[in-house]
C-alpha cells in the first residue's frame, strides 16, 4: 500500500459481526463495514486500521461475506479501496448502499459478489430513479444485484409495483425482496395486502419475494 493510499480515511460506526437483517443475504452471518449515521457514535479509521481489524476478525470466525453499509458508503470510494485492494478478501463482499450515488459503483465493482439497493421510501421521488440506475450499472457489469424495499406504515402499493416495474425494466436479473411493514403489537400479523401484492410483482418480474425483516438486536444493517 502507498503512503497516499495509507492516509485516507472515514467515519465508521464500527466494524462488528452480525447477522444480516435485509435483502437475499438475510440471515447470514457477516462483518460489517459500516460507515456512521449522523446520529451515530463515530470513530475515525484509517484504511490502515480497517485492515488490521478485518485481517484480526477474519482469523478469528467464520463469516459467510463482508458487507459494506451505513451512511453513505458510496461517498468513501476511496477509503473502500485502499482497504480492499490491500485485503484481498477471499470471501464474498457485499454492498448495501440507498443507491443515491450511482456515478461511484463503478470504481468498487471489482471487488463485489453483489450490489444491494435498499429503498427505505422516506426520499424525493429522484431518489428512486438513481436507485434505478445503480441498479442498471451493476447488471451492466456482471455483478449479482438486488432491490431491497423496505416498506413503511404509509408506503402505497403503486410506489413498489412502480419500482419493481423499473427494476425488471433495468435488469431482468435483479433480485428484489420487499420487506412488509409489520406494525408493532404483541402479536403483530399480515393482511392480505402483501400476498396480493406479491402476486401482482410476480407477474412483472420472476424473481420476487416476501420476506420478514430480522430485527435487532439480532438483525444488522
């Protein structure tokens, strides 16, 4: 590594193990990257440190993939890649990014096994196009891609018909998983809303699925 690429350095909320709560990887166990939220405790890392700490960890368990998330990964290309070129992971590596800066996917997809976009609906309506778009990139350069949405209590159907509509229209092998909005009783349950609105997404695109998302503190993002 060189001494410039020795120098950058990020914002990161932590690098610990978990188990993923979203998309096709749910469930699986990883050591998460992730880059610290505003309202989050943040410490500063050198891409220096984050090896250490990946190489340190990596040794230690067994992990099914590495996966990149929190704030704004996509704004820390730089940094992703002094670390990455420097690891050399042999395992699988993920990303799990909102998709709002698709002019940077490009750079890190040498290093990725899949690109995951996760649409939380709480955005301008441009947001979702450019999730659309890194979408797009993704499947252009061969990696494995996935359109994680994650329904709120005021998400209309036509929102996630619309963007599985774009995402089949982007790629036809995009992966999508819609994560129901439960609501937070005792003993909450589903309505029949989603399976009906699984059978309409089934008809537009072949690879559609309903999943619970795994909450915390289980479940990491």
């Amino acid at each position: 590594m060189t001494g410039s690429q020795a120098m950058v350095a990020a914002a990161l909320s932590g690098v610990p193990a978990g188990v993923q709560s979203l998309g096709p990887w749910a469930g699986r166990r990883q050591l998460f990257v992730r880059f610290a939220g505003e309202a989050e405790t943040a410490t500063m890392y050198m891409s220096t440190a984050l090896l250490r700490e990946m190489d340190r960890q990596l040794s230690r368990s067994t992990f099914h993939s590495i996966v990149i998330g929190g704030r704004d990964a996509l704004g820390n290309v730089p940094f992703l890649l002094a670390a990455l070129e420097a690891a050399k992971p042999k395992i699988p590596v993920m990303l799990d990014t909102d998709g709002q800066r698709p002019e940077m996917l490009a750079k890190l997809l040498p290093f990725l096994a899949l690109t995951q976009v996760t649409v939380e609906f709480d955005g301008p309506e441009a947001n979702l196009d450019r999730a659309i778009s890194t979408i797009g990139i993704a499947a252009k350069a061969g990696c494995a891609h996935a359109l994680v949405l994650c329904a709120r209590e005021d998400t209309p159907d036509s929102a996630m018909l619309r963007l599985v509509e774009e995402a089949h229209a982007a790629s036809g092998a995009t992966q999508i998983v819609i994560h129901p909005f439960v609501p937070a009783e005792p003993n909450p349950s589903l309505d029949r809303r989603w399976a009906n609105l699984l059978e309409q997404t089934a008809a537009m695109h072949a690879d559609v699925r309903l999943a619970l998302r795994i909450p915390p503190p289980t479940g990491l993002r």
